[in-house]
C-alpha cells in the first residue's frame, strides 16, 4: 500500500543547516489558516523563518504588515489590480526600510513555489490552489497541505508527482489519522474514522433544513473559517471532501472510510486497526495545533496550542451521520469513486451553489441537490490516467456554468 502521506516517511529533499531555522513560503497567508500558521511562526522564531508570502489581493494592508513585520524576499498577489495598493501599503509601512519584491498575477503563487526553502504551506482556498501544490511537490519541497481541493480536484496528478511522504496534511482531521496511523503498519489498519462536529443543523431532518438562512448556517458552533468552508461544514459538503483527502492521501478504500458525528470536536478522528484497537488523537479544537505539526514535522512544536484538561469533567459524544439530511458525504464517496474529472465537477459545482445561497438565490437543501444534478450530468468523467490540469479546468467551467443556471431555476 502506497501512501502520499505516511507518517513513517519522513521525505526531507531541501537539507538546511540544522541549527537555523526551517525556511517557509506562506500561500494564502492572509486567510484563516495563514494568520494562524504566522502566529505560530512568530512564536517559534528560532525554528521558523518565512521568505515569501502570496494572497488573493482583498486585505493588501494585512499582507503587507505581515511581509514586512516577518521580513520576507518576495510577497505576491493573485489579483494584478491589486498590485499598486500593495506596493503603496509597503512602502508606507516601511517607511524607508528595505521592501520585499513584489509580484502579481494568477501564476504568482505558483512562482513563489520555486523559492528554495524547505516547506510551502498552501493555505489558498479553492481548486486554484492546484498548480501551486503540483508546483511544490515538482520542486522537491515537502508540502504542508491545507488546500485540500487541490488533492481532490487533480488526485491522480498529484500522486503521479509527489514522493511518498513528502505531503504532510494540516486538516484537522488529517493531521489526526497522520499521527494515529504511526501506531500500527498499513496492513494492520481495518478503518478509518473521521470525525464530523455536524454544524450548526447536526440535530436537523431534512425538512427542518429547508428554510435555513446563510446567516443560520454562518454560525459554526465550533470552529471559526471562512465563508465557503463554514457553509461546507454546514452541508457536510466540508465532510465529504475529506472523505476523498483520505483515500487519496492514505490509499485506504472509500468503504473503509467512515464518517461519525462528535460535537465536541476534540477528537480529530480515529484508526480502527484490525485487532479491534482504535487510536484516536484529541486536542480541543484549534487549528495552531496541526498547522504546527505540518510546518514542524517530523518534530512537534512545544506549546503550539492548548491541551485537554484532565482536570476537568467532560463528556466526548459520537453519534451516526444522518445520511438523509445530510446525502454530501454519500455523494463525495460516488464521486470519489468515480474518479477523473467528477471531483473536480463536484467542487466547482459545489463552490457556484454556495455563493447562489449565500446571495439568497438557492435554498440550503438546494446546494447539494443542485451539486448532484450536476455531477448527474456530468456523465463518464475523463479517465484518470490521462487526467491533464486542462482537463480540471474545463470540467470545472462547465460545473460553474451549470451549477449557475440551474441555481437561477
């Protein structure tokens, strides 16, 4: 069994001088999980060192207080309008200090990849974050995984490239099969058990879910992140993903990967290993935790988050997902199963039916229904061994567009 992600590999292609610290390139540095990934940077200086920085372009005066307060090379914006404003907040912050080199356009992030460093955080949101992973993993650089639509939209591209090991995830739930996996070989591993908090509805049937507002299903009980991802928590669109993340990253089949519903979201998920043990990893729910492991890694960072206090009384519940409410997860493991381009069709379709509720266009129940009218049409996807970036990107406008006139009714 062959693993992207196998905590056993330690794949370390970029040697540094041991004693400074490990050179980072921060993509998405301005979102959720970059903030939180410089808050454990400048907390660990001694072990970390940022030398370039990439975000879309809407928060230009945050990225460029991060550039110059973390003192890096380079700083890159998606958006090339952006670029000016960019340029204007770092000379005014710097205020006649040296100013990192500045660079702008849709392939900027992809560029930076080719930084020598020793890691590349890719924190973008979106299947836009693909050429960047594929660009990471082909410059030998261990990649720190928090775009997990890159993997699933292009997962035969990027297993045709990465080496084993050398993807270490920062999803919650990855990050926690990543550490319970070490405590058993592959063929002693029977399941696996991601964990789901179930949103903000988790208690919800169908029908109660039919008259859901953004801002209903804007309010995470749980975590704090961004728009897209907490509206896919809601949906348990988020879940299914990552039902896809964890076959691709550790090989395990789509039937031996299971969903359970823990509110509490302290355990991060379990291994069934086939003696009958489950390891489970725990943590309360912050994600400085597995960010910390994946910049860190094969080493854990002292403190980088708060432990379970076992001082203190707690009751940790588990409860079976409600497939009928929630049919995101039953519908990734078909599209997983599926392969090729279906992935891809089912994250855009998914990302255009978001934004059609968000905007009050689409009811809540109608995301995911509209997402599997989609991937309905989509038919016989592009087979996977001669899956090209062009072929992700095709599937993808034709599930934009799709999604987008069946979303308008």
């Amino acid at each position: 069994m062959t693993s992207l992600a196998h905590p056993q590999l330690r794949f370390t292609p970029i040697v540094q001088d041991p004693s400074g610290p490990r050179e980072l390139v921060i993509l998405g540095s301005t979102g959720s999980i970059g903030t939180q990934a410089i808050d454990v940077v400048l907390r660990n200086p001694d072990r970390f060192r940022v030398v370039a920085l990439s975000a879309a372009g809407g928060r230009v005066e945050l990225l460029a207080e991060q550039a110059l307060r973390l003192g890096v090379h380079t700083v890159a914006v998606a958006d090339p309008a952006a670029e000016p404003a960019l340029r204007a907040a770092l000379a005014e912050k710097a205020a006649g200090g040296p100013l990192p080199a500045v660079l702008a356009g849709p392939d900027a992030a992809t560029e930076l990849t080719a930084m020598e460093c020793h890691s590349v955080l890719n924190g973008i949101t979106g299947s836009i974050g693909l050429r960047p992973t594929l660009a990471a993993l082909a410059a030998g650089r261990v990649l720190v995984l928090a775009n997990k639509e890159s993997l699933i939209v292009g997962g035969p591209l990027v297993k045709a490239v990465a080496k084993p090991g050398q993807i270490v995830p920062v999803d919650s739930e990855h990050a926690a099969l990543f550490q319970a996996l070490a405590g058993g070989t592959r063929a002693e591993v029977r399941k696996l058990v991601v964990t789901a908090s179930g949103g903000p509805f988790r208690s919800r049937t169908r029908a109660q879910l039919a008259g859901v507002t953004p801002q209903d299903a804007l309010a995470h009980p749980t975590w704090a992140m961004g728009p897209v991802v907490t509206i896919n928590s809601a949906t348990l669109v988020n879940k299914g993903l990552e039902v896809i993340e964890a076959h691709l990253l550790y090989d395990v089949p789509f039937d031996r990967i299971e969903v359970v519903v823990h509110p509490q979201s302290v355990v991060h998920s379990m291994v069934e290993f086939t003696d009958g043990s489950t390891l489970a990893q725990a943590s309360p729910p912050d994600m400085r935790m597995p960010i910390a492991l994946g910049l860190g890694w094969p080493e854990r960072v002292p403190d980088a988050a708060p432990a379970c206090d076992w001082t203190k009384a707690a009751t940790w519940e588990f409860f079976p997902l409600d497939n009928d409410a929630f049919p995101a997860v039953e519908l990734a493991r078909e599209v997983g199963t599926l392969g090729g381009t279906a992935p891809a069709v089912f994250n855009a379709a998914n990302e255009e039916c978001v934004e059609a509720f968000l905007q009050g266009r689409l009811a809540f129940t109608g995301i995911v229904d509209t997402v599997a009218k989609v991937v309905a049409e989509h038919g016989t996807p592009v087979p996977g061994t001669s899956l090209t970036v062009e072929d992700v990107l095709h599937a993808e406008d034709w599930a934009r567009a799709r999604a987008r006139e069946l979303a308008a009714g």
